[in-house]
C-alpha cells in the first residue's frame, strides 16, 4: 500500500518541480507515495482570509494562528496520520527518524511562516522536528528534506543495498570513499584493493574506511 504525505504550507507553488524529477518523480508515478500540497488558508473562517496576527505581549512579527490550522487538520487526520510540525526548536532531524516516518501510512508536514505557530498549535501535532540549528524563512524546504528523505526509503524505490550502506545507518558510520572510472585521474588513483576483485577484502577494505572517516569526521556518532 503506497504511503501519503499531505504537506500543509501558505505557499503551494514552492513545490512545482522539487518532486517532478528523478526518484521522487519515479515513486509518484509508481505509485509508492502520494503528495498533496494543501493551503492551510483555504480553511480560515476569517472573511479576509487572514492566517496570522500579532503576537500577544507584543514583538516582532506575524504568528500563525489556531483556528485554520486545527481545521485544516482535522479535516484530514485519521487515526493511521502522524502530524509533524517542522520548527526550528523541534528535535533535530535524523536518519532514524526518516525511517520511522517511511513506515506511516499517513503523515502530515505542517509548514510554519513568519514568526512561527500559536503555541497552542503545538497540542494537535505529533511530532516536532527541526532540519537543524539555523532558521529559514519558512517550512517549506524542512518538508521538501523529509519527503525526500522519507520517500527514498520505501520499499522497491532504490535498491535496498544501496541506502543499507549510506551514512547514518545501523551501525552510524558514514559511507565510506566510493570511486568511479577512470584509474587514474590527475595522477589521483583508485586504491588497489578496489580492483583486486577480492569481495571479502573489499568489504573489510571499506569498513575499515568508514570507521576511519567517522572517527575524523563525526566522533559523536560512534558513542
Ligand atoms: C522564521 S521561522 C520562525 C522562527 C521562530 N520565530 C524561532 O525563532 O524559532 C518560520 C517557520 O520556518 C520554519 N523553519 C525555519 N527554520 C526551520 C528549521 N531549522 N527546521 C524546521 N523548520 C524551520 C518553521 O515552520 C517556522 O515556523
């Protein structure tokens, strides 16, 4: 059964292309995930449309109010649907996380604008996850990075192989060093070892090469 992601934003047409290419656009057409882009200002019982307001206390800014987003959302949620606001204080995003979205059925991306959410938004979401330690001016990419993410780990959408020995995985190494023809580029060569033909070499080889890189790179993810 193929998954569905409906993706909540004020700003629909920031999506044309992004899943109109290359696997994304495969997996749409094979049917293994299907994406909607909902305007969460269809919903609003305001007669100018209005999605935001100012803040209570004052500040900067426009927040996103109540009312348009629990509407919208309780319009679609059934009890198979996971709600993920994406926000900037959320829990950081990894790969773990992405695998366990890709085994939903129903996720809905709730994309924030201008100052953020109502705070009170937060009690209808299941989950709030960030893209990382920097703010951007909307929702919108941090749900493009997870459908992207996600999408690509259903089943039959890449080969299993390949994503088992991406960054990040079971056992949190980062990928080891790949090369492709020619031999010899620029005087820069391809390791030997890779030519041998010798698989179980190889193997340990390229673990060896992946504990090397996380140990430089990201000591972090071997604790
Ligand atoms: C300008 S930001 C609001 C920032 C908010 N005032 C704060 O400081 O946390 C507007 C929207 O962009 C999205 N956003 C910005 N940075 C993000 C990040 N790192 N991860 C996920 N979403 C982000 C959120 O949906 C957020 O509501």
């Amino acid at each position: 059964m193929s998954m569905k992601i409906d993706i909540l934003t004020l700003f629909p047409e920031m999506f044309q292309g992004v899943f109109e290419e290359s696997i994304i656009k495969r997996a749409i057409d094979e049917g293994k995930v299907q994406i909607s882009l909902i305007n969460f200002r269809d919903y609003t019982d305001d007669p100018h449309h209005k999605v935001d307001d100012t803040p209570y206390g004052g500040g900067a800014g426009m927040v996103l109010m109540c009312q348009p987003i629990f509407d919208c959302i309780e319009s679609i949620r059934t009890p198979e649907s996971v709600v993920v606001m994406l926000t900037p204080d959320g829990v950081p995003y990894q790969q773990r996380m992405a695998y366990y979205l890709s085994e939903k059925k129903h996720i809905i991306l709730l994309c924030g604008r201008y100052e953020g959410f109502d705070e009170r938004i937060r009690s209808i979401c299941d989950y709030e996850i960030s893209i990382g330690d920097y703010v951007l001016t909307g929702g919108e990419v941090p749900a493009m990075v997870l459908v992207d993410s996600i999408t690509r780990l259903l089943p039959g959408v890449i080969n299993e192989r390949s994503h088992i020995e991406d960054s990040f995985n079971e056992n949190y190494l980062l990928d080891y060093p790949t090369y492709t023809k020619p031999r010899v580029f620029r005087g820069m060569e391809v390791p030997e070892i890779l030519i041998s033909g010798d698989h179980q070499k190889i193997d340990e080889y390229r673990y060896q090469e992946s504990l090397k890189r996380t140990k430089e790179r990201r000591p972090d993810l071997l604790k």
